[in-house]
C-alpha cells in the first residue's frame, strides 16, 4: 500500500539510531518483564472480558485496544519513572523514555514483527524515525508481542527498531528474560485497582456532596 502523508520527510529531523546491545542494556529492566506482563494481559482478558462479552459483539480491533490498555496501566504502574511524558501531558499517546534514551511504543505486531495499525502522519514518522524537534532525535524502539491464530495468546514477544519499514534488528523478549531470571521472575505488580485490600484496613470515603 502507498503511503499518503501531508508532509514532507525532508522537513523533518532523522532521529539517531539505535544499538541493540546498548538499548538491552540500559532497558533491561523493562525488557526483561514484559513477556510477563503480556502474558498477564492475555490472561485478563480470556478471563475478565471475554466472559461477558459474546463473539458476535466482538470488534476485531478489540483484543489489540484491551491488552494496550492492560499493558499500559502495568508499566505506568511499574515504571512510573519512565511514563512522566505520558503522565504529565494527560491525552497523549502512550510512550516511555528512560532519561534521555530511546522511545518505546507498545503496539500489536504481524507476523513479520511490524507494528499493526493504519497509517497516519504521526505514525508514519514514528516509523521513518523522524522528528518535527532538534530536541528530540532519540530513536523509535517496538515492544509488541504477536498473537496466535485465535488471539487467545501471544505466541512471541520483541523488541523491534525499524526504519522506513525495514526490521534492522529486533530482540526476542522470551529468551531475553529466560537470560534474565533474576529480573522476569519478579511477576508484574498488579495495578492498584486489582489488589485485594488487607483484612481490617477498608477505609470508604464519602463523597463531600453527600
């Protein structure tokens, strides 16, 4: 499919590139739990969502919007320290950045480990790597995962640097923790919401117009 856009590339600053082996580092706490993560999502989903939710109410874009949205509220929760441009520009699209390092996007992979989504001007750019500032050129790094035939599951998980289309390296997240143990065995936190409160410490808070 051509790629329509409404600007053009040259306008723009090329973001640097990125090394594999110092991105897996410096991620490495990231990396090394998102299989997990991804796993759970899958597992929320099968189990609090699809119940009540009948096959023919079912959007095909659904699956992707609900582990997004699991996965986010995981790392906010996890690695609020890497989420402060999403947490303080409310609305935004969902990125993470250690310090002043490379940008991680969360998406849906196919099965040739790019990124899922119909194209606009923004994705687009995330993808050429390109930027509309000189004070933000750090690269464009995928953490996605691809999902069965039935997508019950995420059969694989990756990191993936791409440019203009084309894969110039990804990391297998699954071995990357299996290398890891020490770190993917710490299990995903769950989000506030989802912790059972301690026997004797309930407190309910009325609301101040009652």
């Amino acid at each position: 499919m051509k790629i329509l856009t409404l600007f053009d590339p040259s306008d723009f600053e090329a973001r640097k590139p990125a090394n594999q082996t110092d991105f897996e580092n410096r991620y490495k706490d990231v990396l090394a739990v998102f299989p997990a993560m991804v796993d759970e999502a899958f597992i929320r989903l099968s189990r609090d969502i699809y119940p009540v939710v009948e096959p023919a109410s079912r959007d095909r874009n659904m699956m992707a919007v609900l582990i997004s949205g699991f996965l986010k509220g995981q790392l906010v929760y996890r690695f609020p320290e890497y989420c402060t441009h999403y947490i303080n520009n409310n609305g935004s699209r969902f990125r993470l950045q250690k310090e002043n390092y490379e940008w991680l996007y969360i998406k849906k992979l196919d099965v040739n480990k790019k990124p899922s989504n119909i194209e606009t001007d923004n994705s687009v750019k995330i993808i050429k790597q390109l930027s509309d500032s000189e004070a933000d050129v750090q690269a464009n790094v995928f953490l996605g995962y691809v999902a069965n035939d039935d997508n019950s599951q995420a059969d694989r998980v990756f990191a993936v640097y791409i440019v203009d289309k084309k894969v110039v390296w990804f990391t297998d997240l699954r071995h990357f923790a299996e290398k890891n143990k020490s770190i993917s065995e710490i299990r995903p936190i769950a989000p506030p919401s989802q912790q059972k409160l301690k026997e004797g410490t309930v407190t309910i808070k009325k609301a101040e117009n009652e």
